[in-house]
C-alpha cells in the first residue's frame, strides 16, 4: 500500500519523515477509515461494462458519499470517467479542482438567480428542475454569452425536484430550433432497486417519451439500482452513485459491488463485569455470567448509531475481534460503545487494538439493517474524528484535522461574452 501523509497535517518546521508523521499519525488515532480507491474505480468499471453502450458517470456528492469526493473524483477520472455528478455549488468547486478542465461537472440542487458567475467561473452546468430556474438561466446566459450548457430535469413519479410532465413539452420548440444550450435530459427512479415494480415500468415509458422529443440530446434515466434493470433503462448516460461505493445495487440479489470502506476503532479500556451487574446508560444491558469487556472508543459522534445497540430483550450489532465477531454489550454513547469478549482467548483483546467495525465480512448494508436504515446513510455519516487512509490511486493518510479542511478549488474565468 503506497501511502503518502496529507501536507498539510504535516507540523510546521517538522524534521520527521513522512512515513514517520503517518505512523505517528495512525499511532494516535482512536479510529482509522481506510478508503479502496482501487474498489471503487473497479465499481465503477464494472457497471459501466454493465451500462454499455451508454456512458457511465460518477456521483460524488456529500463528499463521495464519505469517501472523500477530491480523491475519489481524481480516481474515477484517472479511470476514464468524464461526467461527475454533485448536489452544490460547494462540492463542485471541490471536484472541479481534482477533474481535468474537460470534464462535465453537473449540480444537481438547480439554479438560482444570481448564480450563474459561479457556474461559470468553475465551468459546470446546473441541472434545471423549475421553469422559474430556466427563465433565470436563459437571461443569465444571454446577459453574458456563457455556453457551458445545463441539463433539464423532468419528474416521471419522484415528486422531488424537476418540470412536471405537463411542463416538458414546451421546451421543445427551443430544441427544434438548435443552439438550446440543454446538454442532458433527466429523470429519476422511484423504486430502482425492486425488480419487479411496476413503478419503473411506468416512468420508463413516461421518460422515453419526453426523451424522444429532446431529439438530438442525450438521456439519463437510471441510478445505481437502475442499471440493473436492463438496457432499455440505460439510455445514453447511467448515473451511479452509491454502488461505487459498495452498496448493494441489487438487494434482492447478491452484492455485484466490490466493498470499499473498512472501519477500525481503538480499544481503550479492559474492563470486567459481575454476573447481574448492568452496562451503559439505562442500564439496559444485563451481564448473565462473569463478562469481559472491550471499551472502544467510537460511537454515535462518529456516525455509529444508536440503534445498534444490545439489551436485555434484543441483540445489537457485532464487531470484529482478534478475528472473531463480538457482540455490542448496552447503549452505545457518543464516543463509546462496550463489547462483550468473554469467549475470546486470554489477552485476544487488549488495550490499544484495534478492532473492525466494517470489514471482516460486516458490511455496510449490514450495519445498516442494525441501525434501522440504509447504506448510503450509514456511508454520509462516518464521522471524521477518525484518521482516513486512502489505498490505490494517489494514496494518502489524513488527518481528523487535515481531512475537515476543505481542497482548494482551481477557478476559470467565464467566457468572454459573444
């Protein structure tokens, strides 16, 4: 694994190496999330084998999912990807400044009035959901002469964001009559990742519809989920997001996805229990024989929930031990959570391991099923206490406090007006 430390967790005037400010670095971190650039760029090589013909982008929003969306993007777009999909304004200056110039940067959130300088200024397109925002857009564009191009959302059964049905074809004389600026038609599925819905078989004939009357313009329809579903869903551009990361794209089937992320916390304290004493707030957990526990430190702060914990009527989630799964003993807390290692050899746990809180064969989806949600949730909400450690790609080590440090973004100035 060829890691570098981040720069800017370096100490100023430091005579350390940087494999010896990693090490002290991981030395010191109460948690490690280890990031697979190399999964998530082979993910992403998969579905757009699964994709083809249509082109295969990448959704990099709310960081890459977690992930890191400046190391994430740079690997996707070393792989060949050239369309990134992001939710702000914010995460496109990040991308912006890890893509090369030539790649499509798309903002899903739309446009609002006085934006547009911003648009330009980083050159990415805002996906267009209201005719209000259209109208903003157009006098935008012709105040300036900006050309970058925008992609318009139609809603076929979401009722989120884009034109209601009604509202599409209205658009289209502009089509017919050329230099429309609109680089993408989109929708988005309901219900993706259930086969046998009938609700994707409705928005598919809906959206193809709309799809054939932006002649000329090409055409987004699936999700992650979506692309498995077969061509007739894919169109020109697939848009997956969350099955770059390792998220089951097919839950009624098994994972096609490679896992991406692996979750380590320290060991803080050894401790043991009587028969009948209770662990963690409430009290809710009951020890029903002499217990050893592993107190480590990570908890709800660090976007493992609450829900996953044990008491006396029900058994919470599991971590890794010394090899071996371990249950969670009582609530976990903001910073804690107690594990119970009674069945572990003498001196397996100590003080100062690690022990695997994703990884091992706990995957994400399932940690989700414990915390009573799903997996993109469980990936947004990992919490950056912990030190981050990238493999493959441009790898590197970060820092809690150099990862919450936003990347610089590299801005062009907007065309000049014509």
């Amino acid at each position: 694994m060829n890691i570098a430390p981040d720069p800017k967790s370096l100490p100023k005037g430091s005579i350390l190496s940087p494999e010896a400010n990693q090490a002290a670095a991981l030395a010191t971190a109460t948690g490690v999330l280890t990031v697979d650039l190399d999964a998530i760029v082979a993910n992403w090589r998969k579905l757009e084998k699964t994709g083809v013909p249509a082109e295969c982008a990448g959704v990099v929003k709310a960081n890459a999912y977690g992930c890191g969306a400046e190391q994430v993007a740079r690997a996707l777009a070393n792989a060949g990807c050239k369309t990134f999909f992001v939710a702000t304004l914010d995460e496109a200056r990040v991308v912006r400044a890890a893509v090369p110039p030539t790649a499509a940067i798309y903002v899903l959130d739309g446009f609002f009035q006085n934006s547009g300088e911003a648009y330009a200024k980083i050159d990415c397109k805002p996906v267009i959901g209201d005719l209000y925002e259209l109208a903003e857009w157009d006098v935008f564009c012709r105040r300036t002469g900006w050309n970058g191009g925008a992609a318009i959302h139609i809603d076929t059964g979401m009722n989120r964001l884009g034109l209601i049905l009604a509202e599409a074809p209205g658009i289209i004389p502009r089509i017919t009559a050329g230099d429309h600026g609109i680089t993408l038609v989109m929708s988005h599925l309901v219900s993706a990742e259930q086969l046998n819905n009938p609700v994707n078989a409705k928005q598919l004939t809906a959206f193809r519809e709309i799809a054939s009357l932006f002649s000329g313009v090409p055409a987004s329809l699936s999700n992650s989920s979506g692309i498995f579903l077969g061509p007739q869903f894919q169109f020109d551009l697939v848009r997956p997001g969350a099955a770059l990361y390792g998220v089951n794209p097919t839950p009624e089937a098994d994972n096609p996805m490679r896992p991406v992320v692996d979750l380590k916390a320290r060991i803080v304290q050894i401790r043991n229990v009587e028969r009948g004493e209770t662990v963690g707030y409430g009290g809710t957990w009951t020890a029903r024989r002499p217990t050893k526990l592993a107190i480590v430190a990570a908890g709800y702060a660090d976007g493992y929930f609450r829900a996953a914990s044990a008491n006396d009527g029900s058994r919470g989630a599991e971590v890794v031990v010394a090899g071996k799964r371990c249950p969670i003993a009582g609530r976990i807390s903001m910073d804690l959570m107690a594990v119970d290692v009674t069945e572990l050899e003498r001196n397996a746990a100590r003080r100062g391991h690690m022990v695997t809180l994703i990884g091992e064969g706990i995957t994400v989806d399932e940690l989700a099923h414990h915390f009573g949600t799903i997996g993109y949730e469980v990936l947004t909400s990992l919490g950056r206490r912990f030190a981050r450690v990238y493999k493959g790609g441009e790898a590197r080590v970060e820092t809690p406090a150099a990862a919450s440090e936003p990347a610089a973004a590299t801005e062009t100035a907007p065309p000049t007006p014509t």
